[in-house]
C-alpha cells in the first residue's frame, strides 16, 4: 500500500533562481538563491552588513521588487502578480521592523488597530470607527503581548522593548501566516531582544507560522530557529540545522 498515504505537503514558500539587483549597481544584492522553506519553520537570517539579508527578506514580501526569478507562496508566483492582487496576498505576511513603524502620537490600542485595516473599508479606517467585536481583538491582542494595561498611552510614551511588542500586537491583528522580520531586536538591549524572541517564538508556535528573521545574534538565532540560512554578497552559502553553525561555519559566513 505504499504510495498511498503521502505525507501532506507543507511547502509554503519556494524561491527559484532569484535574483535582485538595485538600479544603477553592477552586483545582483540577491544572486541565483534557491530554496524551500515549510510552514512551522522559524528561520533565522545571517549575514554580515551587506550581504543581502534585508533585500532577501523585503523581496518576500514585495517591498523589493525581484530582478529575475520565481518566488512560490502556497503555489501562486509572487512576482507575476499584479499590485493589486499582491496587496490581497501581502495582508496575511506581516514584518516587524527594526525601527517599529509605529504612528508615535497615537495610542498603542490605535496603532494595534492598524493591523486590521487591510480588512476593513478606507471609510471606516479615516473616521477611526470600529465594532465590538474589532475592539475585543485588539484587547486580546495587547494581553497576548503583554501590554493590556498601556492600550491607551502614546506609543511615544513607552520603552523600546514595549513599542515591539505593539508591533507585534499589530501584526497580530492580520492573522498572519508568515512572519517576517527585519532586525527586529537590532534596537533592543540582550535581555529585551531576548523576551521579544521569545514572544515571537511563542506566537509562531501557537499559530504554526513560517517565520523568517534577520539578526545579527548567532547565539539567538542558534537558540530559537529551527533552521539557519545565511548570505554572502547576495549568495546563499548555508541553508541547514542551527548546531550545524559551528566556529568554522561562524567565521565562513563572516569573514
Ligand atoms: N536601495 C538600494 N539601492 C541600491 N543598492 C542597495 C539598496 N539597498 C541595498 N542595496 C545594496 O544591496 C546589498 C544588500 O543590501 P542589504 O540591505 O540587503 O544587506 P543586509 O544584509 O541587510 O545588511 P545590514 O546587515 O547592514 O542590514 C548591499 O550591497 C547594499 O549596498
Ligand atoms: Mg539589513
């Protein structure tokens, strides 16, 4: 009876050939990379300081436009799409970024909110009108980071290590399916960047994400990813376990 119960496939994300040159560069920022990554993965992005990570990540969701190549998210071309079908797509990954963008003058239940509006009418979003049932999920979401007690502050008014948590919060409200991350912890001190990892690891389990994440912490990244990759002048040059990051990987990856 071989043959006949096939293990469900789980791919989610599958990158042929892709290459992404800037405008007006000589070298591709992301060269001929291949890959297959599957839901449930927690990947962690290494590189050194220009060696592509952001653009690979930004071109995941579109923020970069690709050169050449194929990108596969549940078996639709990413790069064929038009923007408007895109933005439909793009409203179940969410990224977190370094910098939070976050709206510093509102409050951290209005910029949760934020993560909503894809799903909802543009009216609706420029009178700040809400239901109920919008309001219980931001609630829900603030608890599940931690900040249910600050959901009326200035976003302006909180610490770093708060502010990412409202970023999070905020992606939560998309229901997402891929978590992407940009140096997320980068601003963060060790102990902060750790508890936010955490967080993420905790919401990527519970909802059985595909999660991908720059940074520049190996003992993090060895600690939480399920899988390591990392670049070098746009290539990819290890894709595997995160034990298998040892000294001599270390310094190849950055030398
Ligand atoms: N907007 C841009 N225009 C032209 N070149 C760019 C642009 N953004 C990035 N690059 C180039 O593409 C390459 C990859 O940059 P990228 O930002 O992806 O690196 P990174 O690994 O994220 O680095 P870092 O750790 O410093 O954030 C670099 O050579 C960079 O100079
Ligand atoms: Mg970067």
């Amino acid at each position: 009876m071989q043959g006949l119960y096939r293990k469900e496939k789980t791919d989610m994300l599958t990158i042929q050939n892709l290459v992404v040159r800037y405008p007006k560069t000589e070298e591709n920022a992301i060269d001929h990379v291949n890959l297959t990554l599957e839901k449930g993965e927690f990947v962690c992005v290494l590189g050194k300081s220009g060696a592509g990570k952001s653009t690979f990540i930004r071109s995941i969701n579109r923020l970069e436009r690709p050169t050449s190549g194929q990108i596969n998210w549940e078996a639709t071309d990413l790069t064929k799409l038009s923007e408007a079908k895109m933005r439909r797509i793009r409203s179940n990954m969410v990224m977190i970024f370094q910098h939070f963008n976050l709206i510093p003058r509102m409050t951290v239940f209005q910029n949760t909110l934020t993560g909503a509006f894809g799903k909802r009418t543009p009216y609706k979003n420029l009178l700040g009108i809400f239901s109920e049932q919008e309001k219980k999920r931001v609630y829900h979401a603030l608890e599940e980071v931690g900040l249910e007690k600050h959901a009326h502050k200035r976003v302006e008014a909180l610490s770093g290590g708060q502010k990412q948590r409202v970023g999070i919060a905020r992606a939560l409200l998309q229901d997402p399916k891929l978590l992407l991350g940009d140096e997320p912890v980068a601003s963060l001190d060790p102990s902060t960047s750790r508890r936010v990892f955490e967080l993420l690891k905790r919401i990527h389990t519970e909802r059985e994400l595909l999660t991908i994440i720059n940074v520049h912490d190996v003992h993090l990244a060895k600690e939480f990813a399920t899988r390591i990759i990392a670049f070098r002048d746009g290539k990819l040059i290890f894709n595997g376990k995160p034990e298998e990051v040892d000294d001599r990987r270390f310094a190849e990856i950055y030398q």
